[in-house]
C-alpha cells in the first residue's frame, strides 16, 4: 500500500486524494473547501462534533485535506498516513499548521500512536482502498485501543462489495498508459473492499466500543459512528 501511494503521490497527489478534480489540474482553493465540506458531511451524518479542546486522529490523511479543516477545530491533529510521499507533500502544503504531528503509519496498525492518547478518529475515503476488509477491521479495533474513555469515532467505509468489482475501460487504460489519465484505478490497492457492518459491529464490541450510528448502509459511503465506553 505505501508503495501505491507513493507512486500515486508523485503522479498527482491532489487527484488521487478526491478523484472528483480535474487530473493534472493546478487549481487547489476547491480541493481545501472541499476538504471542509467533507469533515462538515461525515460529523454531521452521526451528529458528531469536534470541539476545541479535543486531540484528534487524522486516519488516512494523505495532503492533509482534512486535517487542515481539523486543526481549526481541536486542539490539536495527529495526522497519520501509509505513504512518506503523501506526508511530505502535507508538510509542505501545510506547513503554516502549528498544532499538526505528521506520522507515518504501518498501513496495518496505528503505532505508534499510543493508548488512549487521543478523544476522536475521524477518516474519509480511507478504507475503501484497501484491498483485504480484515485491515480495515483492524483499524476499527485499533480506534478502541487509542481513544480515550469517552472519545469517539467518524468514519467513512464501503459496505457495497458491488462497487468495487468495477474496472476501468479499455479507453481509459490506454489513456493512463500514455499519461492522459490516472495509472493505478485497475489496482486492488485503489479498487478496495467493501466490509460487513455486522462484524465491524463484533470487532467494536471486542475492543470497548459500541457502534452508535450508521449513515447511507450499503453504500460506497457508508458513515458510521462508534463510542468508546
């Protein structure tokens, strides 16, 4: 996973962390609003809030898209990502942030992130990438083991295993081949996985949380809320 996205990153980070901008484009002022429309639409789906004097963890942060919209918001953001590449475009992107740690993850774990250190997890087009559900639950127990008593999480995740046996066309590989449009959406490592609500629940359960609200089931965009005890 590091691997792909390093290469992601050097080909065009912006695009590969919303797919929703145009490929090559220079243009950046709407790829951070968005990055605030979309914190303001994952906290609002499970009526969540960050408030100022929260520590929360950026999971899958890549630019630091989101982490950006959440620094303004709590006290302060670690901010956690698979790839060196993603990282070192967020620092200097974002070097302005003073309440900002930078961190590379494992990409199976949150080390070094320590126990209860942190009162909410937020994450946003994270887990739908990664190819094998068992990582993305994980994930989901290693959010029990580092939120405090009575922090939360917010997360988006894919519970439609439909969406992600789609491919790209025949057009569409040969325009990536010659460098007109994004390598890598034939990967497993961006094509993903979808988990099972019912054992994101187990797992949740496992590791001193409770599953507290669940936004768009079976969808691509699946929000869901967990509370730790």
């Amino acid at each position: 996973m590091g691997a792909f996205w390093d290469a992601r990153a050097r080909e065009d980070a912006l695009f590969f962390v919303d797919d929703r901008r145009g490929y090559g484009s220079a243009e950046e002022a709407s790829f951070w609003a968005g990055g605030e429309h979309a914190l303001d639409a994952v906290l609002a789906a499970v009526w969540a809030r960050v408030e100022p004097q929260e520590v929360v963890l950026d999971l899958g942060c890549g630019v630091g898209r989101l982490t950006r919209a959440l620094a303004a918001r709590g006290q302060s953001v670690r901010a956690i990502d698979v790839s060196g590449e993603m990282l070192a475009r967020a620092r200097e992107l974002n070097a302005h942030l003073a309440n900002v740690e930078w961190i590379q993850g494992d990409g199976l774990s949150l080390d070094p992130i320590g126990d209860e250190s942190v009162d909410a997890v937020i994450s946003h087009v994270v887990f739908q990438h990664i190819p094998d559900p068992a990582v993305t639950l994980g994930y989901v127990a290693e959010m029990g083991r580092v939120l405090r008593p009575g922090g939360w999480a917010a997360f988006q995740v894919s519970t439609d295993p439909e969406v992600h046996r789609r491919r790209p066309g025949v057009r569409q590989r040969v325009a990536a081949v010659l460098g007109r449009a994004p390598k890598g959406q034939d990967r497993p490592e961006w094509t993903g996985s979808a988990v099972d609500l019912d054992e994101l629940r187990d797992v949740a359960q496992g590791s001193a949380m409770a599953v507290t609200a669940v936004a768009h089931p079976a969808t691509q965009f699946s929000i869901v809320r967990l509370d730790h005890s």
